[in-house]
C-alpha cells in the first residue's frame, strides 16, 4: 500500500511542475516580421497549408505513414500495458519457462514489411521520380535562379529576352551585383532582374535552379512541400507549381553560419499579370537616388 | 600454423619467389604503363597487377595462405565488403544525378580571364 | 591474483587458432583498410567529379611530375623490406636470434632509405618547384595518402628500432612472445608495403 | 573514485600498486570502467547544461540567460544574452559532447568495460595497457573538445555533422574540434579492437557464442561498427584539417564566394564527399548509441521477468543483421542533396530493410514479458520506459526514410524529435537502468529505490514534455538549428510549443538531483547486499561485489544459456550459468 | 529620423571640450606643442568630370521587411557627389596625414567612436579612428545585423546583434591599419569602411564636401585623401605655426 501513496504523490508533484510550466507556455511572443504571412501553419501536429498543385502527395504519403505507425504503436501498446498489468509480480504468481509460439509476431513482422514496401514502392518513389524528373517543359515554365549566400537568397530572372546572363564570380559585388553578372559584357544580362524576394506566378509551373556561392543552404518552401540543398559547384533544378495568390516564406533549412536563423526571404505568388507589371517594375533602369 | 623448421625453411623459398614475383610485376606495371590502351584499359590493368602484388604480400608474407583463424578470415571478410561500399556508394550516388544538374554555379571560371563577347 | 593472469596472449587459443596479439593486430590492420579506403573513395569521387578545364581539372602525367623511377625505387625498397621482415619473423621461429636481429636491422635501414628517398628526392624538390597541397586536388590526394603512409612508415621504424634495441629484452624472457610480436609488427609492415603497392601505380602510372 | 571507498578488503593483497597506478593509471577494466563511467557522466551532465541554456534562447529570444548568463563570456553572449554564435557554438558542442564523450564512453567504455568480461568470464580484458590508453586518449580528446570554448570565436560551431564548406571557412574551434575527434576516434580503435578480441578469445569455458549474454552480443557487433566505421571519419577529419590548414580543395568547388570575396581555393572539390564520409560513421554511430542500449535493457528485462528472453537467436541475428546493414544506409541522411532516383530508391530500400530486424527485437522484448512476473524494481523501470519511447523514436524514423516524405521533414524538429527519442528516453534511460542494475555489484550496495522512482517518473515525464512538442514543430515547418525560431510565421505559430519544450528541459535537469543524489549518498549510506541481489543467471553475479582485480576466485565453467529462469522442477526461479547443478 | 553621420566622426575632434583637454593633455605631455601653437589644414573634396554618369540608386532592400520600417529607400553607396555645389565636392572621402610626423609626439584619444546600424545602413559609411579609441558597435533596428570586419591586419571579426540596442554596444580595440570593407552578413548591401591610425590627424568630407584637420604641429606632410571608388590621392603640404592651410583634392576620374 506504501509503494501506491508514493505513486500518487510523484503524480502530484510531477502535475504541479507542469502547472508551473503552464503561464510560460501561454505567453505570446510578438512578431518580428511587419509583413503579414499567408496561411496556417500547425499548432498541434499537422502541416502548414499546401498551396502546390502536387504537395498532397506528399501529404498523403506523410499522413498514411503516420496512421501506419498510430495503429502499430497503438496496437502494439496495449499488449505492452495488458502484460505489465496482467503479469506483475505478487503472491501465487509464477512466470513460465516455456516460451510461447508467437506466430501472431511473425505476422506482425511481415505485415510491416509489407506495409513498408508499399508506401515507399507505392508511393515514395514515384512521386520522388515526378519530383526530380518530370520537369515541365521549358517553354510552359516560369523560370528563377535562386542564388543562395550568407545570409540572404538571391533570386535571379532572366528579363524580357528570356535568357540568363553570364555570371562570373570575379565581378560579385555584394551590395550592387551579388550575382556577379556581367551586364558589360553579356548581352542577355543587361535585361536580367536582380531581386531578394520570389515573386511566381500562380498556375503555371515554376522551374527554380537552386545553387549557392559559398556554403551549403536548403532552399525551403514549407508551403510548397519544396526542399532543395542549395550546394556550392552545383546548380540544381526544383520545380512546383502555386495554386493560390498570397505571401509566403522561403526558409533555409540547412545550418549555414551564424545567422541561418535569419536567412528568410519572402514569396509572393501573384497572378501573371501582376508578375508581369513587377517585373517590369523591377527591370527598369533604377532611379536615381535621392535622400 | 605450423612451427616446425622444416616448414619454415620451406616457407623461406616462398618468400624469395614472392620477392621476385613481385620485382618483376612492379617491372611490368611501369613497362604497360607506358603504352596507352584507354583511359579504362589502362586503369583496369594496372589495378589488376596491383591487386595481384598485393594478394601474394597477404598469402605469403602475412600467411593468409596458412591461416586457418575463422575469426580474422570474418573480420576480413565483413571489411572487404564495407570497403567496396565505401569505395562503390558515393561515387554511385554523385553519378545518378537527376536530369538538369549542372556542375557549375558560374558561366565563367573563378581563374578564367575575363570573357570577351560571345553569343550565347 | 594480484595481478590478472590473462590466457592466450603467447600461446594460440585452442578453439581460435590464434593468440591475441595477432587477432588484434588483423583487426587493427582492417580498420586501416577503411581509413585508406575512405581517402581511396575520395581520390576516386574527384577525380570523376573533375572539371574538365580550368585550373581545378585533373593534371595530366606530365603536369604531376612525378617521376616513376623514385616511386619505383621506393617500391622495390619496401617490397625488399617486407622480405627481410619476414626473414626476420622466420629466423626468429627457428631460434636465430642473431640472424633474426640482423634481419630486422636491415628492415629498419629500408624503412628509413624509403623515409629518406621520400623526403630528399619527392616531398622537398616539389615544394621548391610551388607543387604544394593546395596547388590542385592530385597534389593534395597526394600529398594527404603518401603523408599518411609515410607517418605509417615511420610508425613503424619506430616499432621496429623498439625490438631491435630496448625491447629485444624480451627474446631472452619469452622467446616466443618475443618472436609473436615480430611476428604482429611483421603483419603491419607488410600492410604498410600492400598500402605502397596500390599507391604507387594510382599516383605515379595513372 | 567511487572506487575507492570499496576496495578496503584487498587493500592489503597487493600492495605493489600505488595509488595512481591502482586508481588514476590503472589497467583492471573495472577501474578503467569506472573512470568512463564517471567522465561519460559528467561529460553528460555538461552537454545538457548547454542545451538547457539553449532552450532559453529559444523560448525567450533576445532576453538574457537568468543565473548563468553572466558566465558565458563575450564569444558567446552579450551580457548574458546569447548570440547566434554562441548558440551555434553551444548547439555543435552539445551534439559531439552527446554522443562522442557522452553516450559512448557511458555505455561502451563504461558498461561494456566493466561488465562485459565479467559476463563472459575473463579475467580482465585481453589488452589491459590497450584499454587504459583508450581511456586516457578519450579523457585527453574531451580536454580539446572544452578547451574549444576558449578558442578565439568560441568552439566549433558548423554542428557536430561538421558539414564542409561552411565547417572549413569555419573559426579555428572548428580545427580544435576536428583534432578532438582524431583523439575521440583513436580511442574508440583501440576499445573496440579490445572488445573484439576479449570476447572471441577470453570467453569462459563452455561459453559458446550462442550461451553469451545479449548485452555481450551487442558490445560486440557494437565494437566492429567502431572498428570498421570510425576510419573513414578519421580520413575525412585529416581531409578537413588539409583544407583548413593547407589550403587545399577537398571539399571546396571552384568560384566559392564567400562575403563577396573570391576564396583562394583552387577548387574541384566536393561538399558532398565530406557527408558520405561523415555518415558513412554516423549512421552506424547511430546503431552504436542504441545496441548496447538494447543489451541493457535485455539484461534487465529477462532479470525482472524471471523468464528466459522470448526469441534469443532470433534477437542475436537481427542485431548482427542490424550491424551489417547499418553500413548501407547512410546517405537515407543526404536525400535532399540532389539525389537521384535510383540510389536514393536504393538508400530507402536498405532504410526499410533495416527497421525489420529493429522491430523483432521490440517485438521479442516485449513478448517476453507475456506469461512472466514482472518484477517492478528502478531498473525494471527504466528498461520497459525504453520500449515504447524506443518505439516511438523508430517508427518515426519512417517517414523520414521514405524519400518522398523527407523531403518536407528533413532537417525539421520532426528529426530532432525523432533521434532524442532514440538517443535520450531511449539509451539514457537505459543506461539509466544499467546504473541501477550493476550499481549493486560495482560498489556492493543497491541505490536508494524510493528515490530511483521519484527519478523515473520525473523523468518520464518531462523527458516527453521535451520531446514530444517537437514533433508538431517539425510538422509546421521549423527548420532546426534556429537561433530564433519566431523569425518565420511558422516558427512563431508553434512557439508555444518551444516554450513548453525548454521547461520540460528545465524540469528534466531538474529531475537528475534526486538520481545524483542517490548515486554519491548510496556510495556509503545504500543497502549492502549480496553478491547476486538481483538472483540473476549471468557470469558476473557469480563474482563477488565488487569484484577483485583479476575478477573470479575460481575460473568460472559454463553449462547453460543466459537466462535460465523459472526452470520448472527447480527449487529457486533462476539458475546461473556457472552451476553445473541446481542447488538442493 | 536621420542621424546626423558625418559630424559625429569629423566633428568630435573640434568639440570645444576636447580641445579644453586636448590642449591641457598637450601642454602637460608634449611640451613643445602647446596648443596655440598648432596648426590647421581644411580644404574639400573637389570633382571634375561627367556628374552625370556617377549617380546613386536605390539598392534593394526587399530581403528584410524590418529595414523598410525605418526608412522608404535605401541608396547605394558608390560614387557620392554634392552636386548642387559649385565646384560638385564629394562625400566620404578620407583624408588624413601620411607621411611627415616622424617621432613627433601627441595625445592619444580615448573617445569611442560610433558605429551604428540603423535603418539597414551603416552610420557612418567611413569611420576613422585612431587606435587608442575603442570602437563601439551598435544595433539601432528591431532586426538582427552581423556586422563582418575584413581587414588584413585586425582579426575578421564577425559577430551578430539580434537584438535593438542602442545604448551599451559591442566594443572592439584595433590596431593601425588602411581603410578596409565591413560588411554587414544577414543585408548584403550594407557595406561601410573603417580606416584606424596611429595619429589622430584625419578627417573625413560630409555633405558639404568638406574636411579639416587640426592640432597640427607645424612642419612638412604629405596628406593622403581616399575614396572607396576614387582612389586616393597625395598632396604636399607645409604649415607654420598657429597657421590655416587649405588644400583641396580634386578628383578627376574620367580622365585616364
């Protein structure tokens, strides 16, 4: 009777300490950021809005895992409590040195294989091959290279000729050409749009070329279900397509310095005649400067 | 193993022949060396002849030939396979890129001169 | 029982077939295939992975100038090495412990011309001619897995000049512990000589 | 040192031994376990203290660290705010100090030192200088890792997976850290090569392969996945300390622009040769952390059950089979680098392959508690709260191998979460229950079991009030490693749950007092016992507690498996190994 | 808001209260300058050549919606001119004494100096100091900065503030060194300049165009004036004592 009393003062104690835990989790912290972000994301295990044409797939795929593994663990838990309760000791009860044929585990085991086998060969790979190789075709896509420094994503449109300009790491100025394109030189970068925010089209399937001038970055679009290392030496495609307007967040989702945590850019997604008075918004000579 | 001298003595001719196998093939691997089959040609036979050298050091001079031990034969058998996946998965893995990856981040070399006009 | 009377460490395990010593000493030498291995993967990573242009791109044979008559030479003295090492473990087995002595001290003396022959012929010409590590990914492999075995060389010199001189105490205690730890530093030697043989035509033929 | 206190009766045997060659240099594994176990706690105690001050960061960006803040120097806080170097510096330093000096050295250099030759029978291990070196080499590769933080920019701060290029263009912590780990891997060779050796030639008479205790069997697959996967990683650190200090382009490809300035690398290199080398160790690191892990807990289950373990050969295989795969799975980490489809189809493969045999031992853990009687001391505790937060930690790890579900949750909490519950309600408590179990015969008294179970239930708690909030972080998006998480209107719709995570990390150091407390008090003030209080079957009950230098009075035979409990006919329900018969 | 930059830098060294100890530091320690008998050099920062092509734009800042919080616009720093002056005189320049104070002795400054980042640009854009001075770096946005020295000499350093803090800072000593790059990491185009000396006999043009060094002991120098652009330029100069010199610095970029 002595070991139960302890036990319900250690749940006492352990509720209070929880309790006390309790106002620090309610308290709000303000936003950092004065642009209102589009979209819900999680409060209690679920994933933020999906505004991709394909992203439900993946969705899909995560939420089967899950109930896969919510039914094994469920399941698979009750036999675990009814032993520790059916089979503890105390007086007249002896343990059995014969152990048990357990073929109800050996189908347990194969199911899981099973079930495995299924959603990587049923769903993981084919939309991991849809993911990398079914590019759309260049003429229907909207184009972006994406440049990844620390701390900042630069996004790089290849302007009215629809061709990007040549680059070259010797004329990277980080203030005025962080791309180090040669406007001088090449004649398809003298339209070409620098800019540190994403703006695509919504509808039309985007092609981002992911790469990165110093260390690696993950180029993250939590809303996009997109997820891209960004790697020095390598220019990598990634492709999505927007189905809903709104603002939304680049992540870096890869440790890349000190200040990873503040590496954020913003997306918007606009319909394509709004893109297109950005563009030309952004593609004409700047203005002079005055203070 | 066997210790007896008489097996010893024996053993003692099998080292001389190793050492002037394995003079002759260090002779041969430099001598095909000097003709150019093809980039895999040449690659595979001086790996063979490497191989071949290194397998008589192990069987002779380190006596796998008379080693009997199950253990060191396991210990070397489960690192001949983690060897060849070191060897074989990351050079796999860099060779099955997606389609559209490039190998560049710049048009223009970091060392490269600046470039002059040219159409694209 | 104050001190823990180990079994096996001289006399074989009757089910194992072994003495310690040289279990470990085989375990020893297969986690050094993996190390080797790990800078094999990476010489072979980048040199696929090479631009084909550029200052970054493979040198060609002539670029490397790396002479194969001293990396032959070198190779003929550790395979010569590796045959007086096995002379001395075999002389040492038969009871020549002079003979045994004198084997080992010819080892130690290749040991060191292979050193020598390294430093005053490769390593110093190169980098008075600039050719350092940095200058492109084959001097750096090169530099990085033939510094590697070199300090794996002169680890073994100094095994080596240990049981010729202070630790050949041991011979007239134990001859058989004595000869089994000739025979363990035999084991390394060789795999020191077998690491050679793979390095010599990667760096100097191919 | 706890040593010390229990060595009274053999003082006098063998006064040849000093005291620094009896306790500070000493070759019996007992003594050298001890010294891990002590250090590895320590070293424990220290990685969480850096990541409680981390979690204040999180749950209160931008307000200064209360009590400690002071304390962290100008490198890593302003007044006693922490900085994003520092929080990055804290963040690499508590994942190498976890796992390297941490978790390793407690379960492999502790425990395995110490009980595996006693379960087998040896007298001591078959290199005693090997394994004082190994130790010593380890205490000096923890020395390096410290003294880091005292490195002009603070220690390491590219993460303890070290990612190149950012790792190489790093602050000179990150040379200190990659010396540490030469040290770290050095002693790890060394122990494993002894493990390996001790268990295939200095086994009892009688033992055979298939009568060792489970916790034998996992030391040992354990100790070849350090032999055979550690190298690489050593190779890989000397790439990097050449990249670093010589200039050279291992990892660094051409045209790196780094604040706007060309790097003077002269290029052809790989970023992505530095993680397949990286986690060609790291995953088996991972099967390192937990195997020994699942040994304990089997010790102490078919201890506690007083029933044989349910499917012992099958649990043998799955976790050599473990072992083996465990090699073959690494690059299920760098999905998202750009990998195509058939080796990342090839990667998942082996990563599904590879959950087969995890959920066998689960399952055959499990079942084995079906028709025994379980006996619910501290130790039994610990080891059944390792099976369903194991399970949680493993089935988690699915989505996160399906490539195609990675792609949203790699890199996110939701892998944070996934690992801690591997690593941390899962081999800590174990360990946990290993401390308790062989407290008994390490120092011949049992701990306190009143506050052994005011420590599990805290513990249980809050270790879920940690972990689990960080699954619904992973799953709206939260990148780890964030400094500041609220910076994104993802980060800062869950930051609720960040808050509640970083008191339940406050509350969980919390709940190790009474466990600390009870570990020194019980050094003199525990119960004495018997050598076997536990009646367990295993080799080293059969030793006295604690055991002498050279460890059994009379070489020990064995005639039956390890767990031999509730024979029926048998007069007592367990009936060790060493008996030829059943005691009348 | 603006700050008013240049003064700050340029101006601390004519604040009467520094010149009231300045001179008593002096007439204390140096015995040979007393105040009084000091000179002065003053001059401006000139251009000649096509104004128009140097014009400055707007950078942009769209990474950082934080930045825009303070400010409309961000402008870029290149070229500077005050064109509405006649002659056009140009901002940022440094100038400062090269050559010419041998073992000549004088009193140290111990002020920190400034350098804030408000409005996700650097204020100022060229900070001189000298060496004795502690530097003082602070963060006036409700963002994180990381500001990154890149000098040759001085360590890289290279730290963060994510948090507003205008009143302590982050303190740094350097040593003497030439004018090198700062940049701020998180905003790639903030960049400013930090020039530290040895002596304390520099100045840097504001929105006049304008510089003037003071404290001077009479003797021969060569004076150095530095643009981040320009380039620099040396000139000649003489001074007796209690004199004013002018010297003016005429940029002439265009003719090469």
């Amino acid at each position: 009777m002595q070991v139960k009393k302890s036990w319900i003062l250690l749940a006492v104690i352990a509720a209070a300490l929880v309790a006390s835990a309790a106002p620090a989790w309610a308290q709000a912290v303000a936003p950092k950021t004065t642009v209102p972000i589009d979209g819900e994301y999680g409060r209690f295990f679920s994933l933020p809005t999906d505004v991709s044409k394909n992203g439900h797939r993946i969705d899909n795929l995560i939420h089967w895992t899950h109930a896969f593994m919510a039914v094994l663990f469920v399941g698979w838990g009750i036999f675990f409590v009814y032993c520790l309760m059916r089979f503890r000791q105390r007086p007249g009860h002896q343990a059995h040195y014969e152990l048990v044929h357990a073929k109800p585990s050996k189908y347990l085991e194969v199911a899981v294989l099973i079930v495995e086998i299924v959603l990587l060969a049923g769903f993981s790979v084919p939309i991991w091959a849809s993911v990398k190789n079914d590019l759309p075709p260049a003429d229907k896509a909207f184009r972006v290279r994406v440049v990844a420094e620390q701390f900042a994503w630069n996004f790089h449109y290849p302007g009215p000729d629809g061709q990007f300009g040549r680059t070259d790491p010797k004329l990277v100025d980080t203030a005025t050409n962080p791309l180090g394109l040669d406007r001088e030189g090449d004649p398809h970068a003298k339209d070409d749009i620098f800019a540190l925010e994403l703006h695509i089209p919504v509808n039309q399937p985007v092609i981002c070329d992911i790469s990165s001038k110093d260390v690696i970055h993950s180029f993250f679009l939590p809303v996009m279900r997109v997820k891209q290392d960004a790697l020095p030496g390598m220019r990598i495609p990634v492709w999505f397509e927007a189905v809903q307007t709104g603002t939304y967040e680049v992540a870096c989702a890869q440790l890349c310095g000190n200040n990873h945590y503040s590496m954020r850019a913003l997306m918007y997604i606009q319909p394509a005649t709004d893109l297109e008075a950005w563009l030309r918004e952004k593609g004409k000579p700047p203005e002079e400067f005055v203070e | 193993m066997a210790g007896a001298h008489a097996d010893i003595s024996k053993h003692k001719r099998a080292y001389y022949a190793v050492f002037a196998a394995l003079a002759v093939l260090t002779v041969v691997t430099v001598a095909v060396a000097q003709f150019h089959f093809s980039d895999v040609g040449n690659v595979a036979v001086a790996l063979a002849i490497a191989a071949f050298k290194a397998s008589l050091v192990a069987a002779i001079f380190m006596h796998l030939k008379w080693e009997k031990a199950p253990s060191i034969w396991w210990a070397l058998a489960i690192c001949g396979i983690f060897f060849i996946a070191l060897l074989a998965l990351p050079v796999l893995t860099n060779s099955d890129n997606p389609p559209q990856v490039q190998h560049t981040m710049w048009d223009v070399r970091a060392g490269a001169a600046p470039a002059a006009h040219t159409s694209h | 029982m104050s001190v823990a009377v180990l079994p096996h460490t001289v006399k074989p395990h009757p089910i194992t077939g072994v003495y310690s010593g040289k279990l470990g000493i085989w375990l020893f030498l297969a986690s050094e295939v993996m190390l080797f291995g790990a800078l094999f993967s990476s010489y072979v990573l980048l040199r696929v992975g090479a631009p084909a242009e550029g200052p970054a791109a493979w040198p060609s044979h002539a670029d490397t100038h790396l002479s194969w008559k001293i990396g032959g030479i070198n190779t003929l003295v550790l395979i010569i090495s590796s045959v007086t090492m096995v002379m001395a473990w075999a002389e040492l087995k038969m009871n020549n412990f002079t003979k045994g002595r004198w084997y080992l001290a010819a080892t130690l003396a290749l040991a060191l011309t292979f050193i020598v022959v390294k430093l005053a012929f490769e390593y110093i010409p190169k980098f008075q001619h600039g050719l350092l590590p940095s200058t492109n990914n084959f001097f750096a492999l090169y530099f990085t897995m033939t510094g590697l075995h070199g300090l794996h060389v002169l680890g073994g010199v100094i095994v080596i000049a240990w049981f010729l001189l202070p630790g050949s105490g041991l011979w007239h205690k134990d001859p058989e512990y004595f000869t089994n730890r000739i025979e363990c530093t035999g084991l390394y030697w060789h795999f020191v000589d077998l690491v050679w043989i793979f390095l010599f035509p990667v760096m100097y033929l191919l | 040192m706890t040593e010390a206190h229990h060595h009274h009766d053999d003082h006098h045997h063998h006064p040849e031994l000093g005291w620094w060659r009896k306790y500070v240099f000493s070759t019996d594994h007992k003594v050298i376990g001890v010294q891990y176990t002590v250090t590895a706690l320590l070293f424990l105690l220290f990685g969480f203290t850096l990541v409680m001050i981390m979690r204040w960061q999180l749950a209160y960006p931008g307000k200064p660290i209360p009590l400690i803040g002071g304390l962290l120097g100008k490198t890593l806080a302003n007044d006693g705010t922490l900085l994003p170097e520092g929080y990055n510096a804290l963040g690499a330093m508590h994942g190498t100090i976890m796992v390297f000096l941490g978790i390793v050295p407690l379960i492999v250099g502790g425990f395995g030192n110490y009980v595996m030759p006693l379960q087998i029978g040896a007298p001591d291990m078959a290199f005693p200088k090997l394994n004082m070196a190994s130790y010593w080499v380890y205490f000096c590769g923890g020395m390096v890792m410290l003294l880091s933080f005292f490195a002009p920019g603070g220690a390491a701060n590219s993460g303890w997976t070290s990612y190149a290029p950012l790792s190489v263009v790093a602050t000179q912590g990150q040379t200190w850290w990659l010396f540490g780990m030469v040290l770290l891997i050095t002693s790890s060779l060394l122990g494993s090569i002894n493990f390996i050796v001790t268990i295939i030639q200095l086994r009892a008479k009688g033992l055979d392969f298939f009568k060792l205790p489970f916790f034998v069997w996992s030391q040992f697959v354990t100790a070849f996945l350090l032999l055979l996967a550690f190298p690489p990683l050593e190779a890989a650190g000397a790439l990097q300390l050449m990249d670093r200090l010589a200039g050279t382009s291992f990892f660094m490809p051409e045209g790196l622009v780094v604040s706007g300035i060309v790097q003077p690398y002269t290029g052809g290199g790989s970023p992505l040769l530095w993680q397949h080398l990286f986690w060609f160790l790291a995953h088996p690191e991972v099967y390192v952390l937990i195997l020994p892990a699942m040994g304990m807990v089997a010790e102490v289950i078919a201890n506690n059950t007083r029933k044989p373990l349910w499917g012992y050969r099958l649990m043998v295989y799955s976790v050599i089979f473990l072992g083996f795969m465990s090699f073959i799975v690494w690059a299920h980490h760098m999905f998202i680098t750009g990998m195509g489809t058939r080796i990342s189809a090839f990667f998942a493969t082996t990563t599904m392959i590879i959950s087969i045999p995890s959920v066998i031992i689960l399952t055959a853990l499990v079942i084995s508690l079906y028709r025994s009687s379980i006996r619910y001391n501290v130790p039994m505790l610990f080891a059944l709260a390792f099976l369903p937060m194991f399970a949680i930690g493993g089935l988690t790890g699915l989505p996160l191998g399906l490539p195609a579900a990675d792609i949203q949750l790699h890199d996110t909490y939701y892998v944070i979460g996934h690992f801690h519950y591997v690593v941390a309600p899962g081999t800590i408590f174990a360990a946990f229950a290993g401390i308790y179990h062989w407290y008994p015969k390490v120092t011949g008294r049992t701990m306190n079991p009143a506050l052994g179970k005011i420590h599990f239930v805290l513990s249980f708690i809050f270790i879920n009030v940690v972990f689990m909030p960080m699954f619904f972080q992973g799953m709206a998006g939260v990148s780890r490693r964030l400094f500041d998480q609220t910076f994104y209107q993802h980060g800062l719709d869950v930051q609720g749950w960040t808050q509640l995570s970083s008191w339940g990390a406050w509350m969980l150091g919390l709940s190790q007092v009474p466990f600390i407390m009870n570990f020194f008090m019980s050094l003199r003030a525990g119960r004495k016992v018997s050598d076997n209080p536990w009646e367990a079957t295993t080799l080293e009950w059969a030793a006295p507690s604690p055991p002498p230098h050279g460890n059994f009075a009379t070489v020990p035979v064995v005639y039956r498996g390890p767990y031999e409990y509730s024979v029926p006919g048998q007069k007592k329900d367990f009936f060790p190994q060493h008996l030829a018969k059943a005691e009348a | 808001m603006r700050f008013s930059v240049y003064s700050r830098n340029v101006g601390f060294f004519g604040r009467p209260v520094w010149r009231a100890i300045g001179g008593c530091v002096l007439g204390l320690v140096v015995r040979t300058a007393a105040a009084e008998d000091t000179a002065s050099i003053k001059g401006k920062a000139l251009f000649k050549g096509e104004s128009a092509k140097y014009v400055r734009h707007e950078v942009p800042t769209d990474k950082d919606p934080n930045c825009k919080k303070s400010k409309a616009k961000i402008g870029e720093y290149a070229v500077i001119l005050n064109k509405k002056d006649d002659p056009i005189t140009i901002r940022n320049v440094l100038v400062s004494v090269k050559e010419g104070l041998g073992d000549k002795k004088f009193p140290p400054l111990t002020d920190p100096v400034k350098l804030t980042q408000f409005g996700c640009e650097y204020d100022p854009h060229v900070v001189a100091m000298m060496s004795t001075q502690p530097l003082k770096v602070f963060n006036g946005d409700d963002t994180n900065h990381n500001i990154h020295l890149l000098p040759a000499k001085n360590s890289q350093e290279n730290f963060s503030q994510p948090v507003k803090d205008l009143e302590k800072g982050r303190e740094l000593k350097l040593v003497a060194e030439p004018p090198f790059f700062v940049k701020c990491e998180v905003h790639p185009w903030m960049g400013c300049y930090i020039a530290v000396f040895d002596h304390p006999f520099f100045a840097v043009t504001g929105e006049e165009g304008t510089y003037e060094i003071k404290g001077l002991p009479p003797g021969k120098y060569v004076l150095e004036a530095w643009h981040e652009k320009l380039g620099t330029m040396t000139a000649n100069v003489e001074v007796t004592s209690g004199e004013t010199k002018e010297t003016d610095f005429t940029f002439e970029p265009d003719k090469k």
